[in-house]
C-alpha cells in the first residue's frame, strides 16, 4: 500500500476532527518536508491551504506573540505593518492606531513574521516605525497624569458614523474626555486579570493613551478616539 492508501484506510475508522488548528499544523509540517522540485509544484496549492487554515489570534492569547499579533495591521497599504516585527531584544504590532511591544522572550529569529509565526522577511525587508518616538519614556510628565482604574470602572459610550457604530471606553478629562476605542483596548488587556486595577497615564485627546502596568514586561498605547 501506498502512504496515501494507508492514510485513506486509517481515516475510515478515526473521527473527524473540524479543527482548523490541527489542520494548519498539518499543512505545515507537510511543507517543511517537501523537496525544492516537490514546493515549486504545489506552491499554489499549498498557499491556498495555508490561507484556508491558517487560525485567528486567539481571543485570549496564550503566548506574548500572539498578544503582540492581535495590534498588526490587516490589508493595509503600508505593508510593513502587516506583521510583527522582531528585533533580538523585542516584537511589536501595530496598526497606525494602536500598538503592542513585548520582550523577544523566545528568541525568534529578527525579521518580519505572518500572525501565525512564520518568519516571512529578513529585517532588511522594511523600515519599521520607529515605535520609541510614540511611547512616552515618562508616564507622568509633560501633562500626562496616571490614573488607577480597573476596566470595569471605566465608563463607556458608543457613536454612530457612516462606517457604522463604535464603542469606547472614556476617561473624563477637565471639560470634555477622552475616547478609545473598546475592542481595542480588551486586545490590549486580553492577558491581564479582569480585576486587576491598571495604571493609565493620559494627557489629551491627541496623545496615546498607555496601560502601565502590564504583566511580562510587555506594553501597549492606543491613540484616542475622536467623538
């Protein structure tokens, strides 16, 4: 019998298994094992399986990778942001909006890598924003206050647009508040205690707003809302 034969009766007696991880498992350790001629045949094929089963980020991430992957840019027309971006000291995810950094704990290879983890580009496949400029070093100063809170304390507001509706978190700010985006911020706190009380350094309506105290030596922003 064939391997293929083997397979075919094998699976005649197991059940099936509707788990898209499992299956990109599969389909990746199907291509490592391919010989240069073998790829350059199926290189199609394989794609339009890698695509098809490739899993989401998981909602409530399990690794630092997978949280630094839910702030990466989807589709977007500056390309080097649609992926994670790995130096020997860290990775970093962002969208132009919002922005996660973690420690390269793991040691990954640096370059360009696909939310899944697959390194796709060496480092000197882009320029990468230079993602310093944006975190304020002092989270206190130049205006900025801390302000302890836990999520649920926070209040909340929606508006509606002609791209639809949007919920936000709101933090009062002398007369007015300011917004950010809700999704955005359980992404941002998606690995941290629902009751932990954080420290949120704000300044104004055009500043980023930080998560101070995020566990793992990992950090986030997200720029406010304009409501």
């Amino acid at each position: 019998m064939t391997a293929l034969s083997r397979i075919a009766e094998a699976s005649r007696s197991v059940p099936q298994v509707r788990n898209k991880a499992l299956a990109f498992k599969a389909v990746c350790e199907i291509i490592k094992n391919l010989t240069e001629d073998q790829e350059n045949e199926l290189h199609g094929e394989l794609a339009r399986l890698y695509a098809a089963f490739q899993p989401t980020v998981p909602k409530k991430p399990k690794t630092m990778f997978d949280w630094v992957a839910k702030a990466m840019a989807k589709n977007d027309v500056r390309y080097y942001l649609n992926f994670v971006h790995v130096t020997e000291e860290r990775m970093v995810g962002t969208d132009g909006h919002r922005l996660h950094i973690a420690p390269n704990t793991d040691g990954l290879e640096p370059g360009f890598y696909d939310k899944n983890g697959t390194k796709l580009h060496n480092p000197d496949y882009a320029r990468f924003p230079d993602v310093d400029r944006v975190m304020p070093t002092n989270l206190d100063s130049y205006g900025r206050k801390i302000v302890e809170a836990k999520l649920s304390e926070i209040g909340e507001g929606a508006f509606t647009s002609d791209k639809g509706v949007f919920n936000y978190y709101r933090f009062p700010l002398q007369d007015n508040f300011v917004a950010f985006n809700k999704k955005y911020v359980h992404d941002m706190l998606s690995m941290e205690d629902p009751d932990a009380v954080l420290q949120w350094s704000i300044a104004d309506a055009n500043q980023v707003v930080v998560v101070a105290n995020l566990s793992d030596g990992r950090q986030a922003c997200v720029m406010p809302m304009r409501v």
